[in-house]
C-alpha cells in the first residue's frame, strides 16, 4: 500500500520514522511514495515535494495522510483525495471538526474511508473504542480530559507551585505549547475535539457553536492554592450528555476530589470516559499527543484499511437532537473582583468568603443554562473571572 504525507512537521515525521524503522512484517506492506512540504529548501528526501498534485494525482497512491493542521487548504486537499478514490487518514480536529460529515459522505460515496483517530486523543484508541461499543450500545455521555498542554500546565500548578505564566511559558519551550497558546488555554482546542466525539457517539451532527467553553487562562495561584486546602483538583474537561432526542455540551474547568481518576492524570496525559447502556462506564488513558503517540494512531488507522479493505461503518449523523442546557448542572467555584458583582451573585451564592484580594462564592446548584447566563452578566463589568464547576 503506498502512502502520500501532506505535512513533516512533528506529526508527519512521527509516521515517517514508525513506518520506516518497524521491522513488524505488516508494515513492511506499507511504503512512503510521497512527503508535501511547504520550503524547497527544507527537501532533504528524495521523495519530498512542493507539488500537493504529485500525492493527490498519483493514481499509485492508496491512502493520504493529512498532518497539515488548520481548515485551508486541507479541506480542498482532503476532498479532492477522496473524489480521486483515495483514502484519507486525518490527524487534524479542525478541519475534521468542521467537515466531518461532508467527509464522511464523500468518502461513502467514493467507496473510500476517512479515518481520524488520530485527531482526539494522540494514541490513545479513544474514538476506535466509541465506534466499537456503538455497535451494541446507545452512549448516553462522554467526557474527558483531551488537551495535554491544559492539563500539563494545571498538573504543575499544583504539584510544583508556579504561578499561570510561569509554567505556560514552560509548556512552550517543550514545545507542549504554541506562541499563541489560546487554542490550549481557551478550550478552543478541546471544543473542537468535542464536536467529533459528540457526533460520532450520538449519531449526529454537533456543531462548534453550540458548545459553551471556557479555559483556564485566568486561573491564580491563589485558586489552586484554594482547590488544595479543599482537597479537591483542577482539570479542563470537555462533557457531552444525551437523553432520549436532548443533548448538552460544554467545555469548562471542573473541580474533581482528589481520590477520582481524573484527578490523577499527569503531566500532559488524557482519559476519555463513556457511558454505554449495558457497558456501563468505561475509562481510557494515554499520551494524548506528541510524535510517536499520535504517528501511531495514524498507522493504526491505515493498518484498518489495508487489512479490513475499509469496512464503511454506519455513520450516518442522521439523528435529529435538541440542544436541552438543562442536562448538565452542577455547583460552581466563582472567583471574581468587583464588589458590585455581588450584587449579581446574591441570588445563587450558597457560600461567600475572600481569596487573597479577590472574591469567590460556591454556588447553589446551576444548569448549564443558568450558569451562562450568569457569566455574560459578569464578564461585563470582571476581566478577570475565573469559574470550574463541582464534578
């Protein structure tokens, strides 16, 4: 099977070198034909290129992979190779997040496949083990901590002390983290893996939009010094929940008791849980990214299609849901600074106290509905608002 890779960044070569450096007889069946670079003067590989026709032309090539990142031009990329009847294997969540059913319908029609485990969860086979229990259970909730760089930077904060831009500025020199940070740290980045997880487990299409998200970038040290008296851990948690024709969605900073599983995730690692209707709960652990966890989801998935020929599951995203904010609820930490903001508070506020030269309150318990509302009232007047909800 001959393989065309658009993109060599960390990706790229991730599967460049497991490809090339196993001595595993099966993927001695799988070849390189073809990188797409962006610099000429980058070229150090006889089958290196500028040209994207040379991969998405080349009627020897069987499968693109796209490392590229970002919507254009991978989306004409990924459509043209898929009206060219090749495969396509993706590792990038924002054009899949986007496109996923335009992509997922081309490549039906074309009797092709479009794979991207790799897109959520680096090497972690987190949306293979949704496909799986679909095919005998209705998933009723998915939720997880799927953006390392978030979690490395909560994970330092309270176990090694430093302060929010101490150890974001860290996480971008190990590279964990880009120069622009926001897609970490504003949950942009964790919506948009949300959007893919939330339609493949309930059969529908999830729109980016209608998923409220907030980061972590003004979080203090004060807070986690706070969370820690409490006993209580940090952590940037994507949720979908479905009920009967209802579904709800969010991306926010959640409060977990330290004996959780959740809790525990390390360093830069993910955990995915769902809830199947006779599974029950099921958790999964990993690398969330980095070059050879996510270069192995990559080649897991072109394995599936040169041993299973592409078996074209049942997606169809045909289920008609209804956005409900009122499945998800919770009690809720809010640190704000203005004293005038008590006044907009005073109703939910089951407990007030001082926070260094801040405010905070728990809350009584809120839906998601509520608690939105809420918060637009206060980032009127607070630039500094920080909230997690109570697990």
């Amino acid at each position: 099977m001959k393989i065309g890779i658009l993109g060599f960044g960390t990706v790229g070569s991730g599967v460049y070198e497991i490809i090339s450096n196993s001595g595993n007889c099966l993927m001695k069946n799988l070849e390189i034909s073809k990188i797409l670079i962006r610099d000429k003067n980058k070229i150090t590989l006889d089958n290196m290129t500028i040209e994207p026709n040379e991969l998405l032309c080349d009627d020897n090539i069987d499968v693109i992979v796209e490392v590229m990142g970002g919507i254009h031009p991978a989306y004409e990329y990924i459509m043209k190779a898929l009206k060219s009847g090749k495969h396509v294997v993706s590792a990038n969540k924002a054009v899949v997040s986007k496109y996923l059913e335009e992509f997922t319908q081309t490549a039906k029609e074309h009797n092709v496949g479009f794979l991207y485990e790799a897109s959520v969860g680096g090497g972690i086979p987190w949306l293979k083990s949704i496909k799986q229990v679909k095919r005998i259970d209705e998933i009723s909730q998915v939720y997880g901590i799927f953006n390392g760089t978030s979690n490395f930077i909560l994970y330092n904060m309270f176990e090694k002390g430093y302060d929010f831009n101490e150890i974001l500025k860290l996480a971008q020199d190990k590279g964990y983290a880009e120069s622009d940070p926001s897609a970490d740290i504003d949950g942009i980045d964790i919506q948009r893996k949300l959007t893919i997880i939330s339609s493949l487990a309930f059969d529908t299409v999830i729109k980016e939009e209608s998923i409220p998200t907030f980061g972590i970038r003004h979080v203090t040290k004060s807070d986690i010094n706070y969370f820690k008296k409490q006993n209580i851990t940090l952590k940037l948690v994507a949720t979908s929940v479905k009920n009967n024709n209802d579904y709800c969605s969010c991306v926010e900073p959640v409060l977990f008791t330290n004996n959780t599983i959740e809790a525990n995730v390390s360093e830069n690692f993910n955990i995915g849980s769902l809830t199947g209707s006779s599974i029950g709960e099921l958790k999964f652990y990993g690398q969330g990214a980095g070059k050879l966890p996510t270069g192995n989801a990559i080649v897991q998935d072109i394995i599936d299609i040169y041993t299973e020929g592409y078996q074209n599951y049942p997606y169809y995203f045909d289920k008609k849901l209804s956005l409900n904010q009122n499945l998800i609820k919770g009690k809720y930490f809010i640190r704000f600074s203005n004293e005038q903001s008590k006044e907009v508070l005073k109703d939910v506020a089951n407990d007030y106290f001082k926070l260094d030269s801040s405010h905070a309150i728990i809350t009584n318990e809120l839906t998601i509905k509520e608690s939105q509302s809420l918060f637009e009232k206060l980032s009127k007047s607070e630039t500094n608002l920080f909230y997690a909800r109570y697990n």
